[in-house]
C-alpha cells in the first residue's frame, strides 16, 4: 500500500494531487487480459473465476508497447483481472476503487458481483464496492471495456476506420489512467469546489460531504502559504452540500495577496479536517492558486491585466505509450521544455490530460487551454454522450488555476453543418451556457478555429506560410470579423446568424512547419535546413504579432505524433531546432 504524507509542494504519486489522502492502494501494474471479439464473455460468465490468457501493464492500453502487448488492430471488447487484498485493518471504512480514465463503456465485477458502469473515455469515476468486498482476504477484481468506431462518441485523435490518416491517430481503447482504491471512512469528504476571488480577497470554498450529518459534524480549513499559517475556520454543515467565504486578509499580514501567474505562481495549501464529536474522521490536503480571468476591451486579462498568451498545441502522446504519460518524468519533461521554448500555456489538444500534468502546470505557471475530445457526427447520442461527460470534466477541474480557457468545440468537429444548421448551433449554445452556469469567469470557446456561434474568444486557425501575405489578409479587422471574407480555405469566423461583439481575437492555430527529410503527414510545403525553418518562424510569428487586434498564439505543436510531424520536437522529445533560438523569436 502507498501511504503518502507529503506536501502538495511536493512529487508524489498519488494520481489526484489536488485532492491527497493518505490511505490509498495503487492498483497499476500487472492484470490477466483477454480479447472478447465475439462479446461472449458476460454470457459465459467470464467474472466468476476465468483466467485470462494475456498480461497487460495497466494503465497503458493494449496498443501500446507499454502494455506488454502492443496490438494495433481494433478490439471492441476486452478484460481485466487483478486479485487485491484488502487489509482487516480496513473494516471500518468504505472502499472506493477509482478509475482516472477508461475508454469508453467500462463494466465493473467485485468477487464475482456487479458494481456498477461508467461510460465516457475522459472523465475520472468511482464505484464504492464495500459491500462486495472480503476485509483481511484476496479480492478478484474484473472489469470489462466496451468500444467502438463510432463517430458519436467523444474520441478525439482516435481514428475510426483501420488505419491512421491526415492527424488522427491509432485508437485508445480501454484503461488508460491508473486505477486505485482509497479507504474512507462512513462521513467523508467528497469534494470541495474553490472559487478565488482576487477583488474581494477572498476565496469560496463549497464542501460536499458523504454520510449522514448531525450536529456533531464540522468541517475545519486550515489555509497557508509557504509553510506559514494564514487562516482557519470552521464550519458546522447541516446538509450535504455547504458552503462558506474566507477572507484571506482578515488578519494582518505583512505581505498582500499572493497571486498567481505564469511568472509567479504562487499556490496557498489547503487543509480540511472533518470531525465527528471531537474525532478526526477524514483529512485532504490541497491547495489553490489566487487569480482571476476576464475580459475587456478586446483583451484576455489575468489578475486584472491584459496577458500576451504564445501557447503550443500539445496533444500528449508519446511513442511507447500512446495517450498515456510513460511517467511523471515525462509529463515534467514536456512542460519544462515548453516553457524553456519561450511559450507560457498549452492548448491541450482534444484530449483531458492527466491530473498530474495539471498539478504542474498549477506549480510552474503554465496557461491551460482545456480542449475536449470531439465527436465526429452530429445526433442525438452524440449531444446525450457529449454533454454528460463535458460536465463530468468541467467539475473535476474547476479547481486548477492553471486552466484560464475551456474549449468545447474546435474547427465544427462533431458539428459538421454549424454554419448553417440551427440544432447545431442550439447545441454549442447549451453547452456554452451550461458551462458558465458551472463556472462563469473563464473564457469559453465555441468554436476554435472557425464558425463561431458565442464565444467569449474569436480563435481562428490559418497555416498561412508567408508572414506578408497574412498581414495582408488581416489587417482590416472588419474584413475578417465582418464576414466578409473566409479566412481559411472557405470558412470564415462566424457561423450564420453571429456577429463579432468586441471579443478578444487569437490566431490559435498556425505553423506546423517540417522538414523536407521527415516521412509523414504535415502542414504546406516543407523546410530544407534549420536556417529556412527559423526564418518562416520569425516571418509568420512576427506577422501574428504585428497585427494589434490579435491578443496571442498558439503553434502546432510540441511534438511529432506518430505520422503527423509538425513538432518542434520530435515524438522521443529531442528537439528539431535549438530551442534557444525559439525563445528568441517568441520573446522578440
């Protein structure tokens, strides 16, 4: 068993950093594997005691060479079986087994009874499996996964036919973020949602509690800042769900309100006690990042100041491992070169990334743009399985100060006929606005890259090579705005029936510049030398810079993916070009 007692400020593997216990089990590693092609495993009651032929290394997918497996071909039907044992000492307490991400429909069987499912290939989920587990013995755990081709359910990157093509890659099928069990006890906390507020000084915090509630439950927050007390409260919750205001400046202190930013990002720890009679029954450490995000003028603001965002489209995928990180130091790795390149954020490119990627970015000041993983067609399934997942994720990272930007939606993926097409366009509305009824302060896009319906950020794509030729097009902010003219190969920045109303302008996706020697899929024509790739760079990026209505940048992208090789880096994380000679250009 893991048992960690470190600090938020520090690594650790837990796999929720924002949300630290200390008794948990990592449930990563070796698990018996089979592939189900016929769909014949539930009619044989494959969780009643079947060994599975294969051993796979979760929580790398069967695709992968990490899995130990490494097969590339589509299964819509797999198995996992692992023994646990969970220990006597545990009795008193409810045993959760948490899933970061499986995709898509993930069956679950404790000693042989079903527990539940969960579908969706994004989000984190949870099945409270006490009742069906044996204290102080060996415990079999089998889960199914059900996938498929379909175009109606968020997939992101995944290809949907037998190979891969343009930008879409070999498909994730399956566990793909670790599994773990916590132990917890009967009144527990279940989460606590954090709203900073800079111009109050304060931050909101809404706890929501597990079990039954009396008058003899509290909840104690102690905040600090570098190791140092801040403030403590106490609330007496009599229901589940409540919520309280703590000024961070009620007492005096010798320094003002820590804010953070990409140049100090600053994080208050976090810890909450919950108390039964005068009994500690549940302790969470975490933390918050004091900062805000708004709008005015035409100009994105960080902590009430216009912010100059230069982001990388990063998608994440590594060579051996697909979608999932290989390790923490890889994860770090990516981040530290971004920032070594002169980029300040990342658009995490239709994919919901790893909670300990976030955590990083939260600790070094990385900008998140929050991408999700699009559908491919456009339905009622796809509306059901798209919102319901788009909610999960919204809730489950609201508290990253790292994540300034949530995109829905990106170049009409999954809405194919928004320009025109009034039901589409109805469902980016209903999901612009049910994400502001979660979160009204950071900028949501509908849709990145073109067609845009409401959008608190107008993000146009173009991949213009020549830096003239884009400050020719769009230096009439009316011309662009206006509709008057597509901006990209026939599309233009609004979809029918939308009008530009001051918002803020991005170029969110440009660049993609390879060399002439790499085999595979890329963006216009090829460089011959890193003297030829540095100077369409400059050209480009400058032109981006010289138009004052534009408030910021976002390259494709970090690295080669598989046959896409558009990266400043390639897929082992070298770089293409000395990575000095990037910064330049961006610090310029």
């Amino acid at each position: 068993m893991n048992m960690t007692t470190q600090s938020t400020h520090q690594r650790t593997d837990y796999p929720r950093p924002q949300f630290q216990r200390e008794d948990w089990q990592n449930l990563n590693g070796a698990w018996q594997f089979a592939f189900d092609d016929q769909n014949q495993g539930e009619k044989a009651e494959w969780f009643h005691n079947k060994d599975f032929d294969q051993t796979i290394q979760v929580p790398f997918t069967y695709e992968t060479k990490a899995s130990g497996i490494g097969e590339e071909a589509f299964h819509p039907y797999i198995w996992y079986k692992r023994e646990v044992e969970i220990p006597a000492e545990q009795a008193e307490k409810r045993v959760i087994l948490r899933f970061q991400a499986s995709d898509f429909l993930t069956k679950v069987w404790i000693n042989g009874k079903y527990v539940g499912d969960h579908q969706g290939g994004n989000a984190a989920f949870a099945f409270d499996i006490s009742d069906q587990v044996r204290y102080g013995e060996s415990n079999q755990v089998v889960v199914k996964v059900e996938d498929s081709y379909s175009c109606y359910q968020p997939r992101g990157k995944q290809r949907w036919v037998d190979y891969n093509f343009g930008c879409w890659y070999v498909q994730t099928t399956g566990i793909w973020q670790t599994v773990w069990l916590e132990y917890l006890p009967t009144q527990s906390l279940d989460h606590v949602k954090m709203e900073p507020n800079i111009d109050q000084q304060s931050i909101a915090f809404t706890y929501h509690v597990n079990g039954e509630l009396d008058n003899d439950v509290r909840i104690d927050t102690l905040i600090s800042f570098e190791g140092k007390s801040i403030t403590q409260t106490s609330i007496y919750p009599q229901r589940n769900q409540v919520s309280q205001e703590v000024d961070l400046l009620a007492d005096f202190q010798e320094w003002k309100l820590k804010l953070w930013s990409p140049a100090h990002p600053n994080l208050y720890d976090v810890h909450f006690k919950l108390y039964v009679g005068e009994q500690l029954v549940d302790e969470v450490t975490s933390y918050f990042g004091m900062r805000k995000v708004s709008i005015k003028d035409g100009q994105v603001l960080l902590n009430n100041s216009p912010v100059y965002q230069k982001l990388l489209l990063d998608q994440g995928y590594w060579p051996d491992s697909s979608i999932t990180p290989p390790s923490e130091e890889a994860i770090i790795e990516d981040i530290d070169k971004t920032l070594a390149m002169g980029f300040n954020g990342v658009r995490k490119h239709q994919k919901i990334e790893d909670d300990r990627f976030m955590y990083w970015c939260d600790k070094k000041g990385v900008l998140v743009w929050s991408e999700m993983a699009a559908t491919y067609e456009y339905g009622d399934e796809a509306v059901e399985q798209f919102t319901k997942e788009w909610l999960e994720i919204v809730q489950q990272r609201f508290n990253h100060p790292s994540i300034i930007t949530w995109v829905p939606f990106n170049e009409s993926w999954g809405v194919p006929n928004i320009f025109t097409n009034k039901k589409q366009q109805a469902f980016t509305e209903a999901i612009y606005h049910l994400t502001k009824s979660i979160d009204p302060e950071r900028p949501v896009i509908v849709n990145d890259g073109w067609e845009h319906t409401i959008s608190d950020i107008i993000a146009l794509h173009d991949y213009e090579e020549f830096g003239q030729a884009f400050i020719d097009r769009y230096q009439d902010k009316e011309t662009i705005l206006g509709n008057k003219i597509p901006h990209n190969k026939g599309k233009y920045a609004f979809a029918e029936g939308y009008s530009y109303k001051g918002q803020p302008v991005m170029l969110t996706e440009y660049g993609g510049i390879a060399f002439q020697d790499e085999k595979g899929w890329g963006y216009g024509n090829q460089v011959d030398s890193e003297v030829a790739f540095l100077k369409r760079y400059r050209e480009i990026t400058d032109a981006i810079k010289s138009i004052p209505y534009i408030t910021g940048y976002c390259y494709t992208q970090t690295t080669d993916v598989q046959q896409e090789v558009n990266g400043l880096l390639y897929e082992n994380r070298e770089p293409k070009i000395a990575m000095e000679k990037i910064k330049e250009i961006n610090d310029a």
